[in-house]
C-alpha cells in the first residue's frame, strides 16, 4: 500500500526525464535511484528494472494498459504555437504533446501480452 510519495525512499524510478525527476526528488527531500530509460518506461517494474515508473501520460491508457496507478504529478505540459516575427512563411505541424509527467506505481503483475 502506498500512503505518501516518502514510499519512494530507497525505491528505483524509471523515467526517460531523469533531470526533471531528480529536482522533484530533491524537492521533496527523498533519496531513490533513477534509472534513464529512452523508452517504454511504463514495462519497467514488470521487467524489474523500476519499482517506480515517472513517464509522460495524456490519457492514462498505456498506464492502465500496464496496470499502473498514477500517484502523483511531478508537472504539467502544453503544446503551443509560437509564430516568429522573423518568418516569412507560417506553417504549423498539428500534435497532441500536451500531458502530465506522473510518477505511478505497479498494482500488480500487469499482463504480458505476446502482439
């Protein structure tokens, strides 16, 4: 059972954002190992690389996917569109890159899926 995000001290965190991570960390005072991934982090506590995992989620579904539980949000994001005055010609490339970088905790063995 998780009762405060102090449940971290000691633990390993995956996380593809280890200097946002850390500065979280040090905000609060907890000393846990960060382990940098460059993708899926959310497999990390099934492979048993992480107890933790602190990825970016818009809709939580790959959370869920991984029976994950978001425990708290270290920060929150929004994609804009910024026009330069010094551009001649305007384009705009469409995203969903809004989110919220959260650290989540494992409920449980999440299935292994074979796709």
């Amino acid at each position: 059972k998780i009762d405060s995000i102090k449940d971290l001290e000691g633990k390993k965190i995956a996380t593809s954002y280890p200097e946002t991570l850390k500065e979280y960390l040090n905000r609060n005072s907890i000393n846990a190992t960060i382990v940098n991934m460059g993708g899926s982090v959310e497999v990390a506590p099934a492979l048993g690389l992480a107890d933790w995992v602190c990825d970016l989620t818009q809709t939580g579904t790959t959370l869920k996917d991984n029976n994950l539980i978001i425990i708290d949000t270290v920060l929150e994001s929004e994609a804009v569109l910024i026009e330069s005055p010094f551009v001649k010609q305007s384009f705009f490339i469409p995203t969903n890159a809004g989110g919220s970088l959260c650290l989540s905790v494992n409920q449980g063995t999440p299935p292994l899926r074979s796709e």
